[in-house]
C-alpha cells in the first residue's frame, strides 16, 4: 500500500520540499478522515520514503504545513501543491509533458501521451539501473546525452562515477526534474553531476577528444529526434570517448511489421562505421569503441 498507519522514516535531505499526491494518497487521505483518524503514515514522494500526517476535517498537516483535501482527484496523475491547492505536474508549451506515476514508485514521463520510459515489466528506475551496469562507470566520466528525468545519472552516481556530464534539451523535463524525488539533484552533487540544459548535438562539439570513458544514449523516438541517430553525431560520439569505451544506445523495440524498419540493426550498423564494436542487448545496443 501507498498509505499505512505504521512505521515513520525521516525524507532525504534532497527530497523535494512540496509533497506529492497520487490517487492512492488521496484515497488514504479521505479514508483517514472518514474514520476519524488523526494520524496517517502514508507516503508524500512517490513510494520513496513513509512520513506522518496529521488528520482533521477541514484539512491535512505535514510538516508544520496545512494542505486541503482535493476534490477532484485522476488516475495517472501527480499532484503538487502551488499557491494553496494540488495541480498535475505538467507544463504545456511545444506539447503537454506530465509526470506520470507507475506500480513502481519511480514515475516516468509522457510528451503528448507517449511514454517516455519502459514501465509495463519493470521499473523506470531499476530499468536504468540495469542499463548503467553495461557501462561501469565507478571512476569513469560518463556522458549522458539526453538526462530525462536523471535515472542514469543517478545510477552513475550511486555506481561511483568520477563525473557525470548529463545534457536535456527540453526546460520542463529539467522542471519535472526539480519535483521528482527519484531524480537526482545536482547542487547535491556538485562537482559530479553537471546538467546542462542544451542540445547535446550542439554541446559535443565543445568536448575534447577521447575525453569521456562511456557514454549513456537515450534518445528520443527516431521519428521526432532523427539527428540523435545520425551517423553525423556518432562521429561525434567516436571522437568523445577514448579508446574501448562502452556506450550504451536505448533504441527501443519498435514493431517492424508496423514500422518497416530495424531500428536496431541500423543503429548497430552506423555505430560500427564510426568505429565501435556493436551487440544488441534488451531494448538497445551496446558498443566499445574500436582502438
């Protein structure tokens, strides 16, 4: 369950200071108020830690902080609280990106209702832990060219990475990622983690040769950010990272009957024209630079 009446664990320093609402949280809540309860643990950051409430009938406290009870609350839907009462985490300017939750925990993202991360068997975050384990990065500078919600970066982190140099071009993931607790937080992490807010197709240029260990790629869907899949930026991404190098390249599992087209096998084949060894694995393909 998402809510209990139980056990109490302090949030992290770095978790986010408004508190998240979820249908499940909101039915906790309302529950707990119908029976009169005074207290609820429940949780306020998406299944990360558990925290206590205080119950009444005209509102909910938490940490000194009176927050009201919503009247209209929708599945598929995080809330935060802005200026006295719970709106989606979403931004609407060139499409509507929302934050979405998931059964687990981790949230991930959707731009124009297309989901942005695998959720269906295994979570967002684990997913990315799996996928950062290919490239080792404890000691490495790792490249991460499109951050997203920061799944790898915090996994490059927690995996002793010297340095992360993570770039997401898009300003309201970069906002998603100031509410998500899963995501990390590079004030916390001066020094190792730098997002940029930037094209990585512009920002490459500026990084020396072989001046990275490994790299994290996960790009966009083919059809909406095709430069990222060019054999142009993985001249770029050859040039960057030093010799034997791993690189991990998420391409997805795109239905060929229904598309017409490998996405796989193409991405393989222009890897190896810049230079890499390529093999598939899972939902992508995994390369070491060739000396």
């Amino acid at each position: 369950m998402v809510c209990r009446r139980g056990g109490y664990h302090h949030r992290p320093m770095d978790a986010p200071i408004s508190p998240l609402l979820t249908l499940p949280v909101h039915l906790a809540l309302m529950d707990a108020r119908a029976a009169g309860a005074e207290r609820l643990i429940c949780s306020l950051d998406l299944d990360r830690t558990q925290t206590e409430v205080s119950i009444s009938a005209i509102d909910w406290r938490w940490q000194g902080v009176a927050f009201p009870y919503m009247d209209d609350c929708r599945d598929r839907t995080i809330y935060h609280a802005s200026e006295g009462r719970f709106v989606p985490v979403s931004r609407f300017s060139d499409g509507l990106i929302k934050l979405v939750p998931t059964d687990w925990g981790a949230p991930t993202f959707e731009i124009d209702g297309i989901k942005m991360l695998p959720t269906a068997r295994v979570s967002p975050y684990a997913d990315a832990q799996r996928k950062v384990g290919l490239i080792e990065p404890r000691g490495k500078t790792v490249l991460d060219t499109c951050g997203g919600l920061g799944y790898f970066a915090a996994w490059c982190l927690q995996g002793g990475a010297r340095r992360v140099l993570s770039f997401e071009k898009n300003a309201d993931v970069i906002w998603l990622r100031s509410l998500n607790p899963w995501s990390p937080r590079p004030a916390a992490d001066e020094g190792v983690l730098r997002l940029t807010h930037g094209d990585v197709t512009e920002h490459i240029l500026q990084l020396a040769d072989a001046s990275v260990d490994a790299v994290l790629h996960d790009p966009p869907r083919f059809g909406i950010a095709g430069e990222l899949y060019s054999q142009v930026f993985y001249a770029q991404l050859a040039r960057v990272i030093r010799p034997r190098g791993r690189l991990f390249h998420y391409t997805g599992a795109p239905n060929r009957l229904t598309s017409g087209r490998d996405v796989r096998k193409e991405v393989a084949t222009r890897l190896q024209r810049a230079g890499f060894a390529t093999e598939f694995n899972g939902d992508g393909v995994r390369a070491v630079r060739r000396r």
